[in-house]
C-alpha cells in the first residue's frame, strides 16, 4: 500500500480539481479525528475520506455508464439523480484504481451521500466528517462537529434530521437510503421523518 502522502498526491491528479481535492483531504483529517475519538481506526477513516469523491465531478452521463459497464445496480432515486451514484462508483475506482479491499473502507465510501439503514462506525465517521469539514458553511455546522466528537449516534440523528428538513424545504424527499439511516437512528414521523417509502413505489 502507498503512503498516505503518495495516495494524496494520486488523489489530487485523479480529481484535477482544487477544491474538489481539498474537500478530500479536509474529509480525511476529519475523519482521522472522529475515528480516534470513538475507537475506529484511523488509518481507514482517513483512506475512506481522501477516496471518498473519486467520481464526484463526472458528469450525469458518465456515472450511469460508469455504473452500468461495472453491472452496479441503478436504482429509482439513482436514475432520477445521478449524482447520488458517485459514492458506488467511488467505491468501485477506490479500489480498482487504488486496490482498496476493504469492505469497511469500501461501505463508507459507497454509504456517504445517503447514509443507510445499517451503518458502522467507520460509515458513520466518514458520512459526518464529509457533512461537517470546516468548509462546508452551514450556521450548525460548529456545534455539530463538536456533537460528532463528542456522540457519534446523536450527531447523526441530529445530521440526518438536518438533511431531510432541508430537503423537504427544497421540496424534493429524501430517498429511502436516508429515511432508513434516520429510522436506525430512531427518528420518527413524530421528528418530522417521513414514513420510509420503497424505491420502487417513488
Ligand atoms: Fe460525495
Ligand atoms: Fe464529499
């Protein structure tokens, strides 16, 4: 396995974006962080968060037939918006590009956007550090860093919480990926969730 000095290096020539790679590498320290202060381990929160966004700057087209060439499957919510298929397919170049193997570092690539109903630890580090590095600009996002050091489940309750609000105020759902993320966490209709709706039916 490279350093993680040459796989940052690999990472900024693979995304051939600045701030797309800086995001990365803010995910990784972030991720580095939460993973010491809740007994994972490190080295991997740190692989998952540089990896995490390898296919996030291709294009609509491209992460279909990306997906499809690899028989990933597409489903409902991922055909309606492509973009959400950048965590499988990040998974997928994660390791074929830079020969990850593991299913944990592989999960929270794949689980970052939307989180899921079953989460690891290491899934849930990677998906908090992704939506609360210091550049992202929302007015929580201090106090739920701190949160995340502090209590992983209550930050993601509190993240997840967070996501479906604002997508509701857009007017646009949350797929069944988050609704089940939000009911693992124990959100309820009562929170403002919405009942967990099957792909298929949507
Ligand atoms: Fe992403
Ligand atoms: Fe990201």
């Amino acid at each position: 396995m490279p350093s993680f000095a040459q796989l940052v290096r690999r990472v900024e020539e693979e995304l051939g974006q600045g701030h797309r790679y800086a995001h990365s590498v803010r995910v990784a320290r972030c991720a580095d962080l939460l993973a010491q202060r809740h007994g994972a381990d490190p080295r991997k929160a740190r692989l998952a968060g540089l990896l995490h966004d390898l296919a996030r700057l291709y294009s609509p087209e491209r992460l279909v037939a990306e997906c499809e060439a690899r028989g990933l499957p597409i489903d409902i919510a991922e055909r309606r918006h492509p973009m959400l298929l950048h965590a499988k397919l990040g998974a997928a170049i994660a390791s074929e590009r830079f020969g990850v193997r593991d299913p944990l570092v592989l999960s929270a690539i794949e689980k970052h956007t939307t989180a899921a109903g079953e989460m690891s630890s290491l899934d849930c580090i990677v998906y908090l550090a992704d939506s609360l590095e210091p550049g992202r600009s929302f007015p929580e996002r201090a106090d739920l860093w701190r949160l995340a050091l502090d209590d992983l489940a209550g930050a993601m309750r509190a993240v997840l919480l967070l996501t479906i609000r604002h997508n509701a105020r857009k007017g646009v759902g949350s797929v069944p990926a988050t609704l089940a993320a939000a009911a693992s966490f124990g959100l309820t209709v009562a929170d403002g969730v919405p009942p967990e709706v099957r792909a298929s039916a949507s």
